[in-house]
C-alpha cells in the first residue's frame, strides 16, 4: 500500500509534467507579432545580388510588420527559405527574423527553425512590392 507521502509526491509530479507540456505547446504555438518593430533590415544574397539595407519607409516597415501577426505552425514545406534572404524587424533589444518562401508561396518561415505561417496571396503580393523597392525579388530559387 502507498502511504499518503508518496500519493502526494505522486500528484505533485503529475501536475509539473502537466504544466510543462503545456508550457511547450504554448511555446510552439505562441502567437508571433511584429508590432515592437521601430526598424526593419532586408538582407537579400543571392546570385549577384549582395544587398543588407534599412527599411527606411514608415509605410514599408508598417507593411512588413503587419505581415507578422498570427499563430505560426511547424511544419516542412517544401518551397526554400534560407537566412540570406530574410527580414528582420527589430526595436533595438529585441529582434524577429522571417524569411519569405523563396519559389514566391505565400508562406513565410519564423526564425531558424521549423515554425511557419501561411500569408493570404494580397499579402504575399503586398511584400513583393514593398522588397522590391529595395532590391529583393522572387522567385529565387
């Protein structure tokens, strides 16, 4: 028989691994959120083009961090995304890397790892525009 000691240890570890899970799911699933932003760099190298620039347009950075509200998911979509051709919105202090799919798909990839959100297609088309101006295109494969 289980004395009420060890009952009680039980229930105390059944409840931390509970929270714990539910700490990584929240975590995966936090809700991404470009607004902090006071800055943005575009880095685009890729084939001839060596290009890092502020975004210096309050209209641009606006369009870029509004890109940048949702709930990301994992996944491995199959479009290519690469650090080399990414956006960073940034206050300062704090940062938020995004690479946009590099075959044109309204997708985008968070950071270095494997979380994801889907854009609408006006979306995909409204950052094209906005990183054109300053050099970067798609596809770009």
């Amino acid at each position: 028989m289980e004395g009420e000691g060890m009952k009680r240890r039980k229930i105390i570890i059944s409840i931390l691994l509970s929270c714990v899970v539910v700490a990584i799911a929240l975590r995966s699933t936090a809700r991404v959120d470009g607004g902090f932003a006071t800055s943005a760099i575009i880095k685009y190298h890729y084939m001839d083009s060596d290009i890092e620039i502020a975004v210096t347009d309050e209209a641009d950075l606006a369009a870029l961090k509004s890109l940048l509200s949702g709930f990301p998911r994992r996944d491995s979509p199959s479009c290519g995304f690469s650090a080399d051709i990414s956006i960073t919105l940034t206050d300062g202090n704090n940062e938020l890397v995004f690479c946009p799919a590099c075959d044109g798909d309204p997708v985008i990839r968070i950071g270095e790892g494997d979380r994801y959100m889907e854009i609408s297609d006006e979306a995909r088309s409204d950052l094209d525009v906005v990183v054109g101006k300053y050099g970067m295109t798609f596809p770009c494969l």
